[in-house]
C-alpha cells in the first residue's frame, strides 16, 4: 500500500511538514510504503494547470495531468497511491499558491465534462488535509468563514475516496517573536500553545496516519 504526503509549505521543518512527518510515521507504523514531496523544494518546476485540455481530448489518455514539467510525475504518483495527504498553512486566507497550483492538476482531469458526477477515477483512495494556521480555534476558523476557502481542498479530494481535515490552530510563526514586527502575537501564549496544543495535534496526526491506512486494508 502506498502512501504520499504533499507538503505544500514552503517550510519543509514548519509545523505543516512536522504534522505530516507524524502522520507518515503512523502510516509506515500501519505498514504504508510512504513518499513526502516538498512542493516548494527549488529543484522543482512547476505552474497550476496550464488549460491545454490534454486531459478533456475524445479518445484520451484521462484521469492524469500530462503537461510535461516536474509536477507531472509526482502527480502520476498522487493518482496511483492508495492514500494521499496533503498539507497546507493558510496564507491569505487560502492554501498556498503552491498547493493550489497541484490541486489544479490534480483534480481538473479527473473532472467528467461528460458528466460531473462520474468523476475518473484511476485508483479509489482515502485521503486528508492538514491544514495549520495563526487563527486561533475554530470558532474564529468558522467565523473568518475558512471552512469555504480552505476545505476545498478536502473536499475536492474527496472525489477520489473519503476525506477528512485536520487542524492545527495558533500555530508557532517564528523561533524568536523578538526579532519581528509581530507585536499583536503574546510569545509566551505561543510557546505555551505550542509545547501543548501543538503536541497533541501531532499525536493527532500520527493517529491519522495510522487510521488511514488501517482503514483501506
Ligand atoms: C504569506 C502568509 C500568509 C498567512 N496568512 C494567514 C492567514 O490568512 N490566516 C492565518 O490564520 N494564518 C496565516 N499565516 C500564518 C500561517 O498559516 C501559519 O504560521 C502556519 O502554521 C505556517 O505553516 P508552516 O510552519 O508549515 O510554514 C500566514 C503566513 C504567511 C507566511
């Protein structure tokens, strides 16, 4: 059984890519053979969907993005794994544009033009988003209406097999709040929060990791 994690933050030690470390761990404890991708890693070359219909052609190859950049064989991966998670701060109130420009790829030519509800559907999978950001709980989450913006993502994965979302509130931003222009956030509550609340959302993720594959034997 495969497993892939997409990082889709540019900080590959943040608290999105520590959250999916703990979740590939519980995968490989279940027995997943795991992958993570950096989405931001700078070897990689890559823009959203570039609208060329490849994938929307009478008689074609469906279901997979073929643009050929190095995105392409990573998503060939994403559609193949039997458990795909993806992780993403909220930046500006959305996923980041990098996790935004694979979710195009992902889900545009697995959209049935001929008939939206029969989505193409290469390896039925489960899946789950990560999501990690300053707001604090979610009742602001909800309040900020978020779950619109954000849990798109999940639920577009949900095309491919059942999908959840994890949170992660009021995250740890910087090391040292010290050195920022950063004075509406109080660093004694964020290293609180983060040496408790963070702690239990990674156990949180690691059970994810766990659940997902348990789940799909
Ligand atoms: C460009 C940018 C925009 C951000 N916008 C938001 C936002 O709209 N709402 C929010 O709650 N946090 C926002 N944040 C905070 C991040 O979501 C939060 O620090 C997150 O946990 C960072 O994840 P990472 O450690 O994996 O990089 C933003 C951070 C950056 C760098």
């Amino acid at each position: 059984m495969k497993a892939l994690f997409i990082n889709g933050s540019p900080r590959t030690k943040g608290n999105t890519a520590q959250l999916l470390g703990r979740a590939m761990e519980g995968a490989r404890k279940a027995g997943a053979e795991t992958e993570m991708v950096n989405l931001y890693d700078r070897s990689l070359n890559y823009k959203g969907c570039m609208s060329c219909f490849a994938c929307k052609i009478r008689g074609g190859n469906k279901g997979v993005c073929s643009f050929p950049d190095d995105l392409k064989p990573i998503l060939q991966r994403a559609v193949e794994a039997d458990i795909l998670v993806c992780g993403t701060p909220v930046y500006c109130g959305y996923p980041t544009a990098g996790l935004r420009a694979f979710m195009e790829r992902l889900i545009f030519p697995a959209v049935n033009y001929s008939d939206y509800s029969k989505p193409v559907i290469l390896n039925p999978k489960r899946s789950a988003t990560i999501i990690t950001m300053n707001c604090p709980n979610e009742e602001v989450y909800r309040q900020i209406n978020y779950p619109y913006l954000m849990d798109t993502s999940a639920q577009q994965l949900g095309m491919f097999g059942p999908s959840e979302v994890l949170y992660s509130f009021d995250t740890l931003q910087f090391n040292d709040y010290s050195r920022y222009d950063a004075d509406r956030f109080d660093p004694a509550h964020k290293a609180q929060v983060h040496q408790t609340q963070f702690q239990s959302d990674l156990e949180k993720a690691y059970q994810l990791g766990l659940r997902l594959v348990e789940d799909s034997k």
